[in-house]
C-alpha cells in the first residue's frame, strides 16, 4: 500500500513535517511517527492509513507503486529497483 519510506518522501516534497501531515490527516502526532518508524510496508488500521493516503493524494502526492507507472504529469521522484 505505501512504505514508510513513501511517507517520508512525500512529506519532503511537500516541504511540511509529521505534525503538519497529522493534522492534515486528522490523525495524532504520535501516529504519524509509529508509521514513518516502520519497517517496509506500513502497519496501520485500515481507516487511518487511508486517512494519510486521502491527505497526501489531496496535497498533490501520486503514490507509485512497484512497477505501475505514473499518471501524473508534475515532477517527482521514483526509487529504481536494485538490481
């Protein structure tokens, strides 16, 4: 679904820190830290991961995943696959 590594990345596209995303997403603080700290994939319940996804994707973020490409036309990032 998304990484916390997406997470990270997409906060510093849009120039804002965790508490900024938290409120955006109506979610705690602390939440938002437990889900950036994971390992991989992010572990959430369902209704506030899709909280962070909605606050992202109305932000302006286009979450790629793995071997879909991208519909957006504005500029962004991509992490290659390791070979």
């Amino acid at each position: 679904m998304i990484t916390a590594t997406q997470m990270r990345a997409a906060r510093a596209l849009l120039g804002i820190d965790q508490r900024q995303l938290a409120a955006m997403a109506s979610v705690s603080l602390p939440t938002i830290q437990r889900m950036e700290a994971s390992d991989g994939t992010v572990r959430a319940v369902v209704g506030t991961l899709m909280k962070v996804i909605d606050a992202l994707d109305a932000a302006g973020i286009e979450l790629i995943g793995p071997g879909q490409p991208s519909q957006g036309l504005g500029r962004g990032v991509r992490l290659k696959e390791s070979q």
